[in-house]
C-alpha cells in the first residue's frame, strides 16, 4: 500500500529537529532533508511509519466497506495526511520515550488521531468529501426500529416486565363471577 502522506507533508506537521533526533539508533540525527529524502536511511524509515499508519487509518476506514483505498487518496484530502502524519508520531514517541523534551504535544497529535480513527470506525465520523456514503452516526435498521403499526399491547406485557399474577396459576379470571384478577389482559 501506497503511503497516504509524504515525508515532506509530515515534516510540514512536525518539528523535523525532534523527529530526526529520534529516528536513527546510531546516535546521529539525520538532516531535515535527509528524513525527506526517501532514499537515506532516515527517510526510508518515516516512509515506512507513515506506511504504517496509513494502513491504520485504512483498517478503521474500511470497516463496514464504507471506504475503500481510492476513496480515501481521491477525496480525503489534508484530512486523511493529518490523521496520517499524527498517527505516524507514536511510533517514534516509542522509540525514544526519554528523549522528548515536549512530549505532550506529540502525544496530544497521536491521541487526537487514534481517537479519530476509532469514531470513523464505529461510524460516528465520516470523509464528508467521499460520495455515497451514509451519513455518520449509528447504523439505523429497520428490525431495530420501532413497528408503529402494530405497537405492543403494554397491558398483555405486564405479566412479562412487571410479574403479573394474571399470567398465573391460582388467581381468578375477571370475566368470572366474583371478579379478582388484576385487568391485564394477561390471561391464558
């Protein structure tokens, strides 16, 4: 899979500096247009964390086959490299946990984005850009909802929710001669 963001549309989100400090494991920091460069080891490794959280973002987008990898790339716009690019900074917050002098807000840029993508999959967020897809929100269904043509008799159902003793055995019906019962309709 093709990644959904570059690497120069995630240096345009991110402070170059601090990633290049913590991509490499043999103490240099790479230049900003060395992580740019995808030929450099630098670069190919936030290639591949961008990769890597453009498969996330397509995981959660293609619950439901509401979307599909043409629909994101033609429509999603700068929304889908934003959520791509935050996605990506948690990997690297990993790599050097101790190393990062303003982790609150690379964190922050994460959180942000793993809750993003969790609403687009239970369908609680959408790319409004995207044609023919149902609107955001949870899934309406026609057995879920409510039969107005026939609503339920509630004096019937007492014996069911409310243990009523006309369902059973030992009370007198209140068609009988002394009456009793309770009027629930819920007898046999």
């Amino acid at each position: 899979m093709n990644p959904f963001a570059t690497n120069a549309q995630f240096l345009d989100r991110h402070d170059g500096r601090w990633v290049a400090k913590n991509m490499l494991d043999d103490g240099t920091a790479p230049t900003v247009a060395q992580l740019a460069d995808t030929g450099s080891a630098a670069g190919a490794r936030l290639e591949a964390l961008i990769t890597d959280a453009s498969e996330k973002l397509m995981a959660a987008a293609s619950v439901g086959a509401r979307y599909t990898v043409d629909d994101l790339v033609t429509y999603g716009g700068n929304l889908v490299i934003s959520i791509t690019c935050d996605l990506a900074i948690g990997p690297i917050l990993k790599r050097r946990g101790r190393a990062v002098e303003n982790y609150e807000k690379y964190s922050a840029a994460y959180t942000e984005a793993c809750d993003y993508i969790e609403q687009l999959r239970r369908g609680e967020r959408i790319f409004f850009a995207v044609p023919n897809v149902p609107e955001a929100g949870l899934p309406a269904s026609a057995d879920m909802a409510p039969n107005l043509l026939n609503p339920p008799n509630i004096a019937s159902q007492a014996g069911r929710y409310f243990g009523c003793p006309a369902a059973s055995d030992g009370y007198q019906n209140p068609s009988s001669n002394n009456g009793g019962g309770c009027g629930c309709g819920g007898w046999a």
